[in-house]
C-alpha cells in the first residue's frame, strides 16, 4: 500500500474517464435500490423533491470532480502512494455521505437515528463508487499493460534519419496507441521532455542539428521500457541520456546535468531520482562524467 501509484492513474483521460463512469454507475445503481430503501428521497418528475435530487446529484458531481482536479494538481507537490489514493476516494465517499445525510434530515425530518441513515449512506457511497473506481482501475491497468507489451515486442520502426546499420542501439519510440513514430540512434538522442501527455525527444540528426520529436505519450512507458539502457530518468521531467552527460554538477539546490552539446540547457536532477543518476557514476562503475 506504499508503493508509489502508476501515473497514469492520474492524467486527464482517466479521471475524467473514472468520474464519468462512477456518476453514471452510481445513477443506475440508485434507481435500483431506490424502491427498497427507508431514507431514500429521490424523485423524478415534476416534484419538489426532483429538485433536492438534481441539486444533490449537482453538488456530489461537483465535489468529485473538484476532488478530481485537486488530485490532478496534487502531481506538482507530492508523489502519491496507493494508500494515500484509498484515503483519498475514501474522503470523497464520507464528504457525499455526510452531505447525503444533512439533506435527509432536512427534508424527511425522519424518526430514524441520523447515524443510522449515514451508516446505510456509507455502505451504498462504498457500492456507488469505490466499486467503478475499482473497475476503472483495473481497465487503466490492463489497457497501459497492454500498450506496454506492443512497445517492447514491436520489431519494425521507422525513421527521418539516413538508414543505419550496424550493431549500434537504437531507441524507437510510439505513441499512446502503441503506433511507431520515431527511431534514432542512442548515440543521437540527448533527452526525453513531458509535457502534460505529449513528450519531446530532442536528438542529432544525420547533420548534427538538434531536433526535436512530439508525441502523445507517457514519460513512465519509457522509463520502463528502455531500463537497463543508457536511458535514465533524473527528474519528473526528463530522462537523459547517460552516455551525453558531459558533468554533473552539485549546486545549492541539488545536482545538475550538463550535456556535452551547448544548445541543451541544464537539466536538473531532484532528490528522487538523484540516487538513480549517482549510481551510474559510482566508483564501482568505472566511468563517469566530470564531477
């Protein structure tokens, strides 16, 4: 439970995909249970109880997709745990139950004990929504391990360099959809950028020039793809290339990476994977940039 959650359990596409589904399995759900439950109040139709009940279907959407965007942003501040995440889809159950419960009293002013409705509002909250949170988990789960079997099993790739051949490694990398987009060699490529969904491989072409790739792709797919290479991540940011690093410098804030082509600016290495990037130039390796 402390291991750290998959990122892709927290980009756009999947959030909005996780509240969708739970607000519309939540709606089926309630229209199930409706006609066999003591606290239920809501209605269809031309009542006032319609209103209570679109108004609170409103505010429980808008509290679970504010809690959506807060944990989108959460990314910037910490690096979030499983058990953290539980915690959290939790807290969003309790918050919807307490606010469920509040409307019950007022507007059935029931003879039933208050703790009891939000007991039963606890049970249905968990059914309602820890349940699709649960299903969309696994369906992420299956669909990034999916992409990530066609990225490591590909054969083919394709290029905008001259045809090489040789021995020499090579990086190809794919979109989101596991499609082939671009093959360098690894002695070309410098560096890979996020942004947001897409990244950015900037690499030497066959002149020398400095180029740079776009695609729609995950950081972490490389990461894990091309371990044990001289593809390293160094930053929430950035992988670099090892075999570039021309010195690693120890500032104020932490280390920095100079690689050896002036038009790359430093890139920083932070405390997380600070020990990812020492470990390659530990004495026991026998090489290493200029410290």
């Amino acid at each position: 439970m402390n291991r750290r959650l998959p990122e892709y359990l927290l980009e756009k596409p999947q959030l909005i995909g996780t509240v969708t589904f739970a607000v519309l399995f939540a709606l089926v759900f309630l229209n199930i249970y409706i006609p066999f439950s003591d606290t239920a109040w809501f209605r269809l139709g031309n009542s006032v109880l319609f209103l209570f009940t679109a108004g609170f279907v409103a505010v429980s959407v808008f509290i679970l997709s504010a809690s959506r965007v807060l944990m989108y942003f959460s990314r910037k501040w910490f690096r979030m745990t499983f058990l953290q995440y539980v915690l959290w889809c939790l807290a969003e159950v309790i918050l919807i139950c307490l606010f469920y419960t509040f409307v019950t009293v007022d507007v059935q002013h029931p003879d039933i004990p208050v703790p009891r409705i939000f007991a039963k509002a606890f049970f249905f909250g968990i059914v309602c929504l820890i349940t699709p949170y649960t299903l969309s988990g696994m369906y992420y789960a299956i669909m990034e391990k999916n992409r990530t079997i066609r990225l490591m099993s590909s054969q083919g790739f394709a290029s905008d360099q001259e045809p090489f051949k040789g021995k020499e490694s090579q990086i190809t990398l794919f979109d989101y959809t596991g499609n082939l987009k671009l093959s360098v060699k690894s002695s070309n490529l410098y560096y890979i950028e996020a942004d947001d969904n897409y990244i950015k491989a900037w690499y030497t072409d066959s002149k020398g020039t400095l180029r740079k790739y776009i695609l729609r792709s995950r950081l972490k797919t490389v990461e894990e793809s091309f371990k044990g290479t001289s593809l390293i991540r160094c930053n929430r940011k950035y992988i670099v290339n090892v075999d570039k690093i021309k010195v690693l410098r120890k500032e104020d804030e932490g280390y920095v990476i100079d690689l050896d082509n002036e038009e790359v600016p430093p890139i920083p290495v932070t405390k997380t994977y600070v020990h990812n990037i020492l470990s390659r130039f530990s004495p026991a390796s026998g090489s290493g940039p200029d410290k």
